[in-house]
C-alpha cells in the first residue's frame, strides 16, 4: 500500500511540470541553400508544418527526458552533410517565450541526424535535456515540405 501512496504523490508532483510542457509556436530554419531564413509558425505539438518537424527532428526527446531515452551523447558514425541551424520559440508559463536551438543533418548518411546542446536554458531556469538523435527520412521530407532544397546544396 506505501508503494501505492509514493507512486501517487510522485505522478502528483509530475503533473504541473508535465502542462506545462509544450511544443514550439515558430521555428527558423537557416542554412546552405537556403537565400534567407525559413519561417515555420504553428502549433508544434499537433498536424501541421511546424507539429512535423518537431516530431520528426527529436524535439521533444532533447528538450525532455524521456523513458526509455532516444537521445545518445555521441555523435553517430556516418557523414554529416550541410548542417542547418533551427531555432525553436517555445511559450511557457508565466508568459516566457525562450528560444532553443537545434542543429539538424538532414542529408547525413546512413540517416539524418540532430542534436541539441544539453543544458540550454528555457522557462524560468529548466535545462534542455540534449543530445544527438537519429531521425528517419520523415525529417528530411518535412524540411524540404518547409524549403529546402530536395537533395544537399553543393
């Protein structure tokens, strides 16, 4: 029965932290091939642009730790490619608007990648959980939906 009451109270403190996490509202995206940055806005947690790229680029994973964790401390072995630099807006409470970015590979071989610094600072002192993730070809696809161009700039 105490382990009952712990695991309660425990998912009872989770709770707020876990409303309060929410997807970005914009991104930019800026890179090789690109004339400017490209601008995505939206709900990044649902369907849409912005809800595709946020899945598909490991967002959530960096930001938040999850179980069992997708995110690795080392770089995969591969080729990277032109890299691109995302920066996410992300709301949160008490009306802060913090801004993250993510480094993405979207043409690295055997698969695209991203990786997001650990530790970036978001909200009101909460740290980004980082790391490298191995994304599939679905990030590729949403970022060339979003502007890029379909195979790597030379």
């Amino acid at each position: 029965m105490r382990r009952y009451l712990i695991a309660a109270a425990l998912v009872a403190l989770a709770l707020p932290a876990l409303a309060t996490a929410k997807g970005p509202v914009s991104a930019s995206i800026s890179g090789p091939g690109l004339d400017r940055a490209l601008a995505i806005e939206g709900n990044g947690e649902g369907p849409g642009a912005l809800g595709s790229l946020a899945t598909a680029s490991g967002f959530f994973a960096q930001m938040f730790v999850q179980s069992p964790d997708p995110t690795l401390a080392r770089r995969p072995a591969g080729t990277l490619g032109p890299r691109y630099v995302i920066v996410y807006l992300v709301p949160g409470p008490n009306d802060i608007r913090s801004r993250v970015t993510q480094v993405v590979y979207p043409y690295a071989k055997p698969r695209p990648l991203s990786y997001l610094k650990p530790g970036q600072a978001f909200w009101e002192g909460e740290k980004a959980h980082g790391g490298w993730y191995r994304a599939s070809a679905a990030l590729r696809r949403a970022l060339v939906r979003s502007g890029l161009p379909a195979a790597p700039p030379a």
